[in-house]
C-alpha cells in the first residue's frame, strides 16, 4: 500500500519507519519529499537490504537495529508508519525458517536473538502449544495440532519446517484447492517467537509520544489480531484524531500483483495539536 502511505506522509520533515525491512515504503517517502526517514529494524539482514536500496540518499536515510517496542530516537518526528508482520524477504529466504512452502531450519525469529520456533516446538507443554496455535493462529482445532507435535516429537526432535508441515497435514488433513492446513499454526508459532502482539501494543505509546502536533501514525495490518489492537488503541488514545473512519484496503490491482496484501488493512490517525 505504497501510494496511500505515501499520500498520507509526503512531504513530512522527519519519519519514523519502525519496520523498514527491505527500504520499500521508505524509498517511496524519501522520492515523495520527505526530508529524512529513520529506519528500524530488529532483522539485520533487512538493515543492510535497505542500507543498499536507500544508499543513494546518504544522510536523509538513518537505519537502526531494534525492536520497535523501544525506539532509541528522540522526538519529536512528524510521521510513524508500521508495516506488520514477516516481509516477503523473510518468507522467501529457505534458512530464515518461516514458510511451510520452503524446507528450511524451524527458526521464525525476526532477529538473531531469543529461542527459536525449534525450541518452542520441542520443548512447550501441549496444553501451551495448544494455546498459542488457537489464540495466536486462530486455529480451531489446535488441541489435535499440539497433540500431534508432541507425538512427533517424542520420537525425535522437530527440526525442520518441512517436518513440521507434514506433521500438522497429517492431523489436519488437506482440502483441495484450499490454504495449506499448516499456515495458522505457522502464523501461531512465529507470533509466538518474536513476541509480536506484545511488541506492538508497547509500542504504539511510545509511538504517539514521540509524535510531533499534527505528526501522522499510520499502520498497515495483515490479520485480525494486529488489527484489534491497532483498532482499539486509535479509539481509545485521546492524543489523536482518527484519519480512517474504517481501514484502507489494497487495490484490486495491487491485490492482482501482490497476493499477499490482500488482507492488508491500513489504519491512520492524526496527533492533535493541545496533546501537545
């Protein structure tokens, strides 16, 4: 959703791009007129991605590695723009471990630090892995999923994401034509892993808190968890003017060249001058 993030923080003085990944919505805001864009990201392979994309702007692009629950940067800035969840670059690297489609180390992490979706799958209780594959993944049948895994697990480690989409098609089963049976436990455990959720509603405070009057905070979302909490944080923050009365969705066109936005919902909202 480059064209409305941009239509929103064009021409913006300082931006805060808390999820920068490969330097796609931050090279569109620097060509835009946006004097400088600081670039976070936990993912260092990301940094460096964008580091190079964006390399031909020199000083009006900033990249920084952290995680967007603490930003290490001083405000006030006129715009924050969050772009959630895994980036193709992430779901496209085999080793980085997060697709069901690519054999690949079962890790999920974001970053280089923390236990990894292996560790997780290994060594969780069943009752917890049930959990984080309903609450996280949305999975109604969660309870045979956990029961699965750790079935499979006690004749040896998980290792890989293939075993472990194999392990959740065989308690689930496959429809044809449908979405693969392991892609909400997939989603489940890489939330899980990289704390996601919990990140983003620490997060947004302190986004608002580093907003100048009048800076602009704009989130892109991909599944309902994300969204709720975006939802209902925009709402309830006296600091702001809601923008989006109900979320922007992508184009048809942008739907038709990228699949994976189709679930993309883009909400926005305005820092009001007496919050000051």
């Amino acid at each position: 959703m480059v064209a409305e993030v941009t239509e929103l923080l064009a021409d913006r003085r300082v931006v805060l791009d808390l999820t920068v990944g490969a330097g796609g919505h931050a090279e569109a805001l620097l060509q835009a007129g946006v004097g400088r864009v600081i670039g976070l990201d936990r993912d260092p392979e990301a940094l460096r991605a964008a580091s190079e994309r964006l390399a031909r702007f020199g000083a009006r692009f900033v990249p920084v590695r952290a995680r967007f629950s603490r930003p290490p940067v001083a405000g006030p800035v006129d715009g924050v723009l969050y772009d959630l969840g895994v980036s193709s670059m992430q779901l496209e690297r085999p080793e980085r471990g997060f697709s069901y489609r690519l054999p690949g180390p079962l890790d999920m992490r974001m970053g280089p630090e923390g236990p990894s979706a292996m560790e997780l799958v290994n060594e969780a209780p069943e009752d917890e892995l049930a959990r984080i594959i309903a609450q996280y993944g949305e999975e109604p049948r969660a309870r045979r999923v956990a029961a699965a895994i750790v079935r499979a697990r006690s004749r040896g480690p998980i290792r890989t994401t293939e075993e472990l989409a194999r392990i959740v098609a065989g308690a689930l089963g496959a429809r044809r034509g449908g979405p693969h049976p392991a892609r909400r436990t997939f989603q489940a455990l890489r939330i899980a892993v990289n704390r996601e959720l919990e990140e983003l509603a620490e997060s947004l405070p302190r986004a608002v808190a580093l907003l100048a009057p009048g800076g602009r905070l704009v989130v892109i979302a991909y599944h309902s968890l994300e969204d709720r909490i975006v939802k209902r944080f925009l709402l309830g923050e006296p600091a702001l003017r809601v923008l989006t009365r109900k979320p922007r969705r992508p184009s048809t066109e942008e739907r038709t060249r990228n699949p994976r936005a189709r679930s993309a919902k883009l909400r926005a909202a305005e820092k009001l001058a007496e919050a000051a």
